[in-house]
C-alpha cells in the first residue's frame, strides 16, 4: 500500500481552481514533481552551481560527486551493472536516436519496430530509412494492439540488426512481450532497443532480467524534471556507438590532426550536462524506491479497474487496448462516439479541474493507420486516490449521456472568456 499522506509531497495537488480541486490523470504525459526533487534542483543552484567533470575547485568537485553518485542511484534502479552503462541525454527521444545515428549501419541492414510506436521510437527509423538507406519494417500488432510474437519471428532475418519497441505502449498501457521478443531476436543474432518512457516509472524493470541490449526512459515521467533523458547501454555496447553530438566533455585529447574519444558514457554527453536535471532524476528515483515500485504499479491498476468497471458498461464508450483493466496500468484511453476527443477534454477541465491529454499522443502512425483522428487518454500515478477515479468515471457517464447537450455548455463558457 503506498502511504495515504503522499499527496502532501506534491505541491500543485493543494492548488484549487475555481473553487475546485486539481484532479490530475495526464502523468503518462509528464509527472507532477514532489517536493524533494524540487529540492534536489534548488540545491544545486543554491549550494554548487558550478560544471561538473570540468574545474577542480570546490563548487567543481562537489557537483561532480553529486553527480556520479546521481549515475550510481540511476544504474541501480534498474539494475544496470555499472554507472557506465547510463548516459544522461536530454530526453529519452535524445536516447533513441544516441543508438540510431550511433550504429554503425551497413548496406541492408534492417530494423524492426512495432505498428503501435510513439513517434521517438518511429520517426528516428524512418530517418535512416530516408537518408541512409537503412530497411525499416513494422510487425502488425494483435487485435488487442500488443506486439504479435508470431509475426516478428517470420519478420526475422539474418540481416536484421536492431529490434525495437515500446515496453509499455502510451496510448492504453498494454505490456508488450519483450522477455520473448528480446531473445527471438538474440537467436537471431539481432540487438533490441526499449522505449521504456512508460514502464520505468510504473513498474519494476531489470534491464539484467530483460537481457536487453539498450533502454531509454523519461524522468519527467516518473516525478523528474524534464530536459533529461536516460540511455542504458549492454556493457561494451556504448563504446561502439558514434556519438551523434560532439565538442567539449566527450574527448580525452584533441590536436592539429584529430580527436580520441572519451570511454563511455562520457564519449555520448558531449556539452555541458544538466547537472540540476540529473541531480533532481536522483530524487525521483529515491523517492520512488521509497515508496516501491511494486505498490506503485498495484495502486495504479486499482485505480483503473475502477474506472474500467464503469466505462466498460456505457455502449458509447470504446475503451483503447486489452479488455482486462489489469493489463492497461495506470491508462485508460478511450472515445465516446460521436464526441470530439479535444472537446470531451476540454469539458472535463472546465466542468471540474480533470486534466487529461487528447489528441494522438504523439502516436500519429497509430491513428492514420486505424482512421482516427485521436482519443482522450487519462492516465493515472502514485498521487490519484480511489475517490478520483471514481469521480472522474461519473464524470464521463454523464458526458457520453448527454454530449450535445455538454457540448453547449462547453462553447458558452469558451465564449464567456
Ligand atoms: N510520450 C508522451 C505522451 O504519451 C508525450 O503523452
């Protein structure tokens, strides 16, 4: 059980407004930020602003320590063997294309993605496709929208170099089956790269456990500041990518004739790195050992089991993804006929401060594929209680009752203001 009391740690859950209280289901988007990795932030600028890995004075060493010992904290959440198997990137978009641009690619070789990626596991591979002539492939998902083992094995070839997927899919939280995935590819002598943005945060993940060759994760996601990004590497496996950026902190010498590359993760962070963002991933990630990712991951599919028992009964409503509510986390994607996915969002934030994202989730492939033109998708973190869960599923019962009639109230107030 995670404690009752947590909600204090996350100032914008005191905010009201209008009268009412914040009711905040958009976490698979970005995460609100307790106050200890406020903190963590503010003690960096406070206490040693300063570069790290670079002066030798007081300030220097300082951040330097604060900031392999954030490395450490990183490797051991997900179990990774050594802190030189994390680079801190600036997204966990950044991540994907570090090993995108990063391989050493040769003529024919092919990659393998899933239908049902976000566009920073996607777009990076029809990029090589475009200018380096890189083979790019999708396997078709199952009706249920979850990675089809049997498809990928015929999908497989001597040639492919690079399987990659979702861990957890951000339109409706199904779990892919990546421990099968990863060793079909291995048996067939091909690496695999997860999009972990929306598993790290929710669940346990043991990149040991996984045997997976690359992961890339958000801590803004997971109660992080945004602008960093995390790429796990297999041992040995980031010394032989290219660095796709390259300048000041990635080299141990330059001369007139040319440059040697710093061991990794170094060789992969080139500039100066986000020492406040790193410092505050450190927090997320204690304050989320704290509370236990297993209780985590419990809490939330509580919390969408109770909304799925009434949506799933409204004939109007069409939920995203598996049936079973335990297989969808903490996200409840979903439409109501006839009603406008932007409109239907904007409803629930003005009728009562429920905040949730429409639209195509940066899943646009998804969409143009299955002829829709978005869904509203409400997803829930450690911080939502029972009580708005089922509020926020009332709230939609008498929505998709009576849209048109919302519908009114809701170009009334656009007007009035
Ligand atoms: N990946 C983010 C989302 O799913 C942007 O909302």
């Amino acid at each position: 059980m995670l404690p009752k009391d947590l909600r204090q740690d996350f100032p914008p859950l005191s905010r009201e407004i209008d009268g009412k209280p914040v009711i905040y289901l958009d976490s698979g988007c970005t995460t609100l930020k307790p106050q200890v990795v406020i903190d963590a932030i503010t003690e960096y600028y406070t206490m040693y602003p300063a570069c790290a890995g670079r002066s030798s004075h007081k300030f220097g060493v300082e951040v330097t320590e604060h900031l392999d010992s954030a490395r450490e904290s990183v490797a051991n959440f997900i179990n990774a063997g050594t802190s030189e198997q994390i680079v801190f990137s600036k997204s966990a978009t950044e991540g994907i294309n570090l090993v995108a641009h990063g391989i050493d690619w040769q003529p024919g070789d092919r990659v393998i993605t899933t239908d049902h990626e976000h566009n920073a596991n996607l777009v990076p591979w029809m990029c090589l496709k475009r200018y380096r002539g890189v083979e790019m492939d999708k396997v078709i998902s199952t009706p249920e929208n979850i990675l089809d083992l049997e498809k990928l094995e015929q999908m497989m070839s001597s040639n492919v170099k690079l399987v990659t997927m979702a861990h957890v899919c951000n339109l409706d939280g199904h779990v892919n089956p990546v421990e099968e995935a990863i060793k079909m590819a291995h048996d067939h002598g091909a690496q695999v790269l997860l999009d972990a943005a929306q598993s790290v945060p929710h669940k346990v993940v043991d990149v040991k456990k996984l045997d997976v060759d690359y992961l890339a994760f958000s801590p803004h996601k997971m109660c992080g500041p945004p602008g960093v990004g995390v790429l796990y590497g297999r041992e040995g496996l980031l010394d032989e990518l290219r660095p796709m950026v390259v300048g000041g902190g990635c080299v141990t010498d330059v001369n007139a004739l040319g440059y040697r590359l710093q061991p990794a993760p170094r060789r992969l962070e080139s500039g100066t790195q986000n020492a406040a963002g790193i410092l505050g991933t450190a927090a997320a990630v204690k304050y989320l050992i704290g509370l236990g990712l297993s209780e985590i991951e419990a809490h939330e599919k509580k919390l969408n089991s109770i909304v799925d028992e009434s949506l799933s009964n409204i004939e109007n409503v069409s939920i995203m993804g598996p049936k079973d509510p335990q297989m969808r986390g903490g996200i409840t994607g979903f439409n109501i006929a006839g009603a406008g996915h932007h409109e239907l969002a904007r409803m629930l934030d003005q009728r009562s401060n429920i905040m949730v994202r429409s639209g195509k989730h940066c899943n646009h492939a998804w969409f143009a594929k299955h002829k829709l033109t978005g869904s509203v998708r409400a997803s829930f973190y450690l911080y939502n209680t029972e009580d708005e869960a089922r509020f926020f599923a009332e709230e939609i019962t008498a929505i998709a009752q009576n849209f048109e009639e919302h519908k009114e109230k809701l170009k009334q107030a656009d007007y009035s203001c």
